[in-house]
C-alpha cells in the first residue's frame, strides 16, 4: 500500500530482472531495486488513494504469448528515510499462457 502523504509514485517496467541491488547506498535501507527498468511511467499527484494503477495494451499476436515482464512501483514519501523513497517487491509477469 502507498501511504497517503506520499508525493508521487512511479511503476519501472523492464525484460529483465536482477538479483537484487540494496538502495541502502542512496539512503534507503530496507529497499532494494529488483530490475533495470527500461519504462517508467510517474502518476503526479498521487493524491488520497493508497494505490496507482495503470494499463498496457499488447497487441493480439501469438509472439507475446510467454513473454515475462517484471515491474516495480516506488514511492516518495518525506522522512520515511534519508532518501524518502519507498519501494515495492519486484513482480514477475507472463503475458498470455504458454
């Protein structure tokens, strides 16, 4: 859930996952970057709510069928540590059923 003094949110798109790299070197310990994100779409504001959303049109072609994407979602939120950023855990995703 995102808290609602958050600032923004932004969900990172990416092909490939990694194994996993500490933020604590950003001043964000406790969350770790799970990809090497090659889409990133920002919701300003995020408002009241305490989640974001957003939708990914494919077209119908049977290539897509199997193809795994992983995503992630961070947040800023002032002081929940030096970096006042939040992140999510990493989701794998497979388009379509093999």
């Amino acid at each position: 859930n995102i808290p609602a003094n958050a600032i923004t949110t932004f969900n990172m798109l990416s092909a490939d996952s990694t194994t996993g790299v500490d933020l604590a070197f950003l001043g964000a310990p406790g969350c770790w970057s799970s990809l090497d994100p090659t889409v990133v779409i920002l919701s300003l504001p995020l408002g009241s709510g305490s989640s974001a959303g957003y939708s990914l049109t494919l077209s119908p072609e049977p290539v897509f069928v199997g193809l795994k994407l992983y995503s992630q979602s961070a947040s800023f939120v002032m002081g929940v540590n030096p970096a006042s950023v939040l992140a999510s855990n990493g989701l794998e995703l497979t388009i379509g059923h093999p």
